[in-house]
C-alpha cells in the first residue's frame, strides 16, 4: 500500500512539474493574448522563439527593455508562421 502511494505521489509531482509552462513562458502567453491573439497562436509563438533563441536567451531577451531588431524580426517571422498553421 505504502509503494502504491509513493509511486502515485511520485507520478503526480513529475507530471505537475513538467505540465506547468515557466513564469516566462505564461508571462508571455498573457502578453500576446492581452494584445489579441487566442492561447493556440501565442504558444506557438514563444515555442518557435525558443526553438531560435533556446530558453535562457529567450527569457533574458524578453525581459530586456532595448531587445535587438533581430528578436523584433523574428517575432513578426513567428507569428506570420503560427497563423498561418
């Protein structure tokens, strides 16, 4: 009994770990949809930004006030692609 709640407690915590999006990631999500967009596009957004930037230099670039004209552009190239999907 004791193993079978050790591993469904086990189970749970990993699953609630890696469901959850990064404070980054939510933080950017709620950004894009306050700005319009639905939930779909704006995370597809960011996953294609991280594909780019990878996770540490995509955080750092959104919370950076002067972001480069190469993040602007490729903000733009991302959500042309994510809605045309």
């Amino acid at each position: 009994m004791k193993t079978s709640l050790s591993i469904a407690f086990i189970t749970l915590t990993v699953l609630l770990l890696t469901g959850c999006a990064g404070k980054s990631e939510r933080q950017f999500i709620s950004g894009c949809k306050a700005g319009g967009g639905d939930t779909a596009a704006c995370k597809c957004i960011y996953s294609k930004l991280e594909k780019k930037f990878g996770a540490d230099a995509l955080e750092h670039s959104l919370h950076t006030i002067q972001q480069t004209e190469e993040f602007h552009r490729e903000i733009i190239s991302s959500t042309y692609q994510c809605l045309k999907e």
